[in-house]
C-alpha cells in the first residue's frame, strides 16, 4: 500500500470542496463523505492476479451486462437464429469481436483451417484450391466495415414494437478486416469473359450461397481472415469469409469454401424468397444490395435511460451508409419541431458505422428523440411513413426509416412512433 501512487486523502477532500462550483451545473453532485472517496477500498489492500491469470482477457466482470442477446420468440431454434448487437453499451465506431450480433442458418462451423479449403472454379481458365497458407501470399489490406443484416429494424416495419435500440437495431457490427482483394483471388484464376456472376459458397451445414455480380466482386470484395487484429471469431466464420462493404449481411458468406463464377445469377432459395422486398401492389423489390443510410441514438434509449435527472446530458449514436461516408446526423429533442446538427466524432471511412453526439442541457421535461442521417451523397434518411408511402407495410427487409424514442419526466425511454 505505502509505494502505491496516487493522490492523497487531504487532496482528494480540498478536490471535492473545488467541485463545489462543478455540483452548481449538475455535473457533480457528490456528497462529501462520500465512502468511495474516504475509506479504502478492498481492490486497494491487496495485490491483484498476475501477467499470466488471463492469457486471453476478458472484460471487468462488472460489465457482465454487456452481452449478444436473442428475442426467444422471433425463431423457432437457436440454430438457425440471430442475436444482437449491444449498441446502447458501446463507444466509439468498432463493434468488439465477442458482441458482433450473429446470424446462422445451421449454427457456428467449427471449422478446422488445416482441413479447410477454398476453390475456384466455373468460368475460369484455371480451377484453383487454397490452403489458408496460401491465402496469405496474396497481398493484405485493412479496411473497417459495417454489415447489416437486410432483415435489421424489420420488425419495426408496421409499428414501434422492440424496445431496445439493441433489437431494433442490432443486427449490425462494424469491424477493422484484414484479408486479400477478391479481384486479386479471380484474377489469379483468370475470370472468363462470359463470367459476370460469382456463387460464394459456405462451409456451414446450411451450404449458404449468394449470387453476386462480378462488377462488385472486382471491386471492393474481400476474402477476409481477421477482423480486428485477430483471427476471425468462429460465429463470424473462421477461418475465411466474405466482406460486401455496403451490401447486405447476407452476402458476406461466411466458412467460405468455392466462388464459382458464372454468366447469370443462381435462383437459390434465399435470394428469390427470403431476402425480396415486398411492395405494396404485391411486386417484389428484387436486387436491393446496397444498405442505404442510417442512423440511430443509442443513448438515451429504452435499454439506457438516462439516470441523472436534469442538467448536462450526452445523447449519442451511430450512422452508417452502403453508399459512402456520413458527414452529417440531425438530431430533434421534440419529435422533429426543431433540428440541431450533431457532433460527429472519431473516424469517417467509407461503408463505416460514424458515432455522433448531441450534448445538451435537460430540462427534465419528456422528449420525443430521432435522428437522421445524411451520406455522402445526398441522400437523407427517410421516416418510416416515407418508407411505408413507397414500400407499403408487407417488407421485412431494408427498413432504414427514422427511429423515435419517447423519454418521459424520470427519463426512461420507450420505443415509439410518432405521425
Ligand atoms: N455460411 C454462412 N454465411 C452466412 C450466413 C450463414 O448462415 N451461413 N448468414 C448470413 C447472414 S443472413 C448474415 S446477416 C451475416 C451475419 O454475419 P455475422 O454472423 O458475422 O453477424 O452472415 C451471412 N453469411
Ligand atoms: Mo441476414
């Protein structure tokens, strides 16, 4: 205890009388006396663990809140099942590798890379085969991208209905993946000029498989190995998967296994059933790739209401888009009367998630609270009756419609829509 650094009893007291005039704006409001302050605390009275107790760290089990969950009811079986991204206990732009929300459709492929291959074969001049080793003499690059699941916010589609911007909108992560240029892989192969499609396959008991254009394949695709400086996680498909930034989840095969190219699309199951928009005159929306912008306020929301009563209160959320970077986020306090430009924050990169913040002055009086956000390319993030106007209310899928969340008098949030 005597060589621990750190200041003394006598200046934390003179520091606490200081924040007199702190406590005066709300932005301190400690009593003095305060036993946090004054008494010694049991982690300050004895060493703690050694370097080796915790060879791969985990989080402070006091953050144990800070979890992946399901909506039991949504599908019949785990297996094949999504869970969510915790979105209100987060920071920042990078989704940690553990709280990446997951979707499978025939659970985690526990995938041995030494037994594991991935070949190339239709319309190329050469059929290859991979071994992850050789993988790695392709050139490497880093680049941080979101993906959604298509299916994000698809409950919401007829009404306010989950309450938690976890759920709502948690069917998204955004991670650094290091990995080699799809063209790089095709090129190798030497694609055919009757080759315009590629068929990603997984190794997954599910086989899942997207036809995707070769315009896009040669352009931004990657065969990803790591997300996040390590290995990829097992539930996002190691040892290989697929990165479509700014496409829809469902493209980014995972345990990926064969690219076969191909001169038309596959019809397979998911792409001509599952993952079609529904219009309202009962036509289908078919080939809505690209995730059009976004945004979200994940704090204040209904899983993180705000604690502190009135005074100095930080609202915050994310943004994204499918189409480029998110220079600007509005954000109301009164269900759309007034708008104030956000702060945006941390790193802008292309088919990245953008964190912003709003720091304002809470009166105590409810709020009616949304977002909206605007890419790079103009396009301005619509509100749900915009969505419906066009969509009708048979999709599930590319619900990017502006969300809302009441906060009453004692600052808890619920999820709402308003006209
Ligand atoms: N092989 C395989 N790839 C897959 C899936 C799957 O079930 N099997 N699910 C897809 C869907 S629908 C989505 S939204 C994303 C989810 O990626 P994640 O689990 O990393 O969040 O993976 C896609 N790739
Ligand atoms: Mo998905």
């Amino acid at each position: 205890m005597t060589d621990r650094p750190g200041p003394t009893r006598r200046a934390l007291l003179g520091a606490m009388a200081a924040g007199g005039a702190a406590a005066a704006t709300g932005l301190a409001a400690r009593a003095e006396g305060d036993p946090a302050i004054t008494e010694l605390q049991p982690w300050m009275q004895y060493n703690g663990d050694g370097v080796d107790a915790r060879p791969y760290g985990m989080p402070s089990p006091f953050e144990a809140h800070v979890k992946r969950r399901n909506v039991e009811w949504l599908t019949a079986d785990p297996v094949s099942s999504v869970n969510f991204t915790p979105l209100h206990e987060m920071e920042g732009i990078i989704t940690p590798n553990g709280l990446c929300f997951e979707r499978h459709h025939a659970g985690v492929a526990e995938v041995d890379p030494a037994e594991h291959r991935l070949m190339i074969n239709g319309l190329v001049d050469r059929e290859l085969v991979f071994t992850m080793a050789d993988l790695a003499r392709f050139p490497r690059h880093n680049k941080v991208y979101f993906l959604e699941c298509a299916a994000n916010s698809g409950m919401e589609w007829r009404g306010a209905q989950l309450n938690g911007c976890q759920f709502t909108h948690g069917m998204i992560h955004n991670v650094m993946y290091t990995g080699v240029m799809l063209r790089d892989v095709l090129n190798a192969a030497g694609v055919q000029d009757a080759g315009t499609w590629i068929l990603p396959e997984g190794a997954d008991a599910s086989g899942m498989t997207r036809s995707i254009p070769m315009e896009k394949a040669l352009d931004d695709c990657m065969i990803a190995t790591h997300m996040n400086g390590e290995r990829l996680r097992p539930e996002q498909g190691y040892p290989v998967r697929l990165v479509v930034p700014g496409w829809e989840g469902n493209m980014w095969v995972k345990w990926l296994r064969r690219i076969e190219v191909g001169d038309q699309p596959w019809h397979h199951r998911e792409e001509t059933s599952k993952y079609t928009d529904l219009l309202a005159d009962g036509d289908a929306r078919r080939f809505t790739w690209a995730m059009d912008a976004k945004s979200v306020i994940t704090n204040p929301s209904p899983q993180a209401p705000i604690t502190h009563g009135p005074g100095p209160t930080v609202l915050t959320g994310v943004a994204w888009s499918g189409h480029g970077t998110i220079p600007r986020v509005d954000v109301t306090l009164d269900g759309g009367i007034n708008w104030h430009a956000a702060r945006m924050d941390g790193p802008s990169l292309d088919k990245s998630m953008h964190r912003f913040y709003y720091e304002f002055d809470w009166d105590g009086s409810p709020l009616l609270l949304q977002s909206r956000a605007q890419d790079s390319t103009g396009y301005v993030q619509p509100t749900k009756d915009e969505l419906r106007a066009v969509r009708g209310k048979n999709s599930i899928y590319h619900n990017n419609g502006i969300q809302t969340w009441a906060v009453d008098a004692r600052g808890e949030a619920e999820n709402v829509e308003i006209g």
